[in-house]
C-alpha cells in the first residue's frame, strides 16, 4: 500500500479490526518511510449481478427495483421491506453467478412473503404472476389456504 504522504510503495500494518459489522477491516498502517500512519479499509469484492428479463435484455441488479416492487406488496403490513430486500439480494449473492433471470428473483420474494405475510405474498403475486381474471386471483388463494372457495 503506498503511502499517502511521501508515496512510499511499503508499509506494514500496525492494527486490524472489523467495521461495518463485520463486512469491512479496517487497518492501521505505518509507512516504512516516514512513519506517517494512514487507515485503510478492505472488503470483498462482489461480483456485478445482471438481471435476465423476460425478453432476453440482461440489466445489472438493482435493489432500488428489489425494494420498490417489495414495499408495494407490503405496504401497511407487519413486514420490514428494507429487510426482506438486503436477504434477498443476499440470497442472490449467494448464488455466485452473475446471471439471473427475473423468475428467479420473483420466486425468491414470493417464497420469503408467503412464510411472512399471506397478504402481501398474495399482493406480490397478483402483479408478478400477471393475473388477468378474478378466477386468476381466486386459483392463488385457493392454493394458499388449500381449500375452494364458492
């Protein structure tokens, strides 16, 4: 790491620590030069995450959409849509590929919303899966709570 104050290309690190709750360390280094002592951060680096739409168009992610499409679901329902998006972008991340298609992603939510909260899964639903009809809608509730409706 080169020194910010002479350049030096040398320095050693002098203390280590987690920041941002364990996603960056911290260090505090010394340069072998001028002994001027500088902090830098390191982090893992992610790997840019395209989203495969419908029609073939890749996108990078963008959580913004994630939590925007998620809020609408849940709006004044017990859900921290914040939260829901940070797991399931992480989900995401977990997956290690760099490509992934909207289904996918769709999937994901409507898995964590139905364990969560069957009227915003249902919500979710209606615009991601498209319904057309009032049968459309019917068909999902009647899957959700196992039983017809008359």
């Amino acid at each position: 790491m080169k020194c910010p104050g002479c350049g030096y290309p040398e320095s050693k690190v002098v203390d280590s620590r987690a920041a941002q709750e364990g996603s960056t360390i911290r260090r505090r280094r010394e340069c072998q030069s001028c002994k001027k002592r500088f902090t830098t951060f390191e982090m893992v680096e992610s790997v840019p995450v395209f989203v495969i739409k419908k029609d073939g168009r890749r996108e990078l992610f963008d959580r913004a959409k994630l939590l925007s499409g998620i809020m609408k679901a849940t709006e004044k329902r017990p859900v921290n849509a914040e939260e829901l998006s940070l797991q399931i972008e992480a989900e995401i991340q977990n997956t290690m590929r760099q490509d992934v298609p909207t289904r996918e992603i769709g999937e994901m939510v409507m898995r964590a919303l139905k364990g969560l909260d069957e009227v915003a899964y249902v919500r979710f639903a209606s615009v991601y899966r498209e319904f057309k009809d009032i049968d459309t809608f019917l068909h999902e509730l009647n899957e959700l709570r196992g039983k017809e409706f008359n």
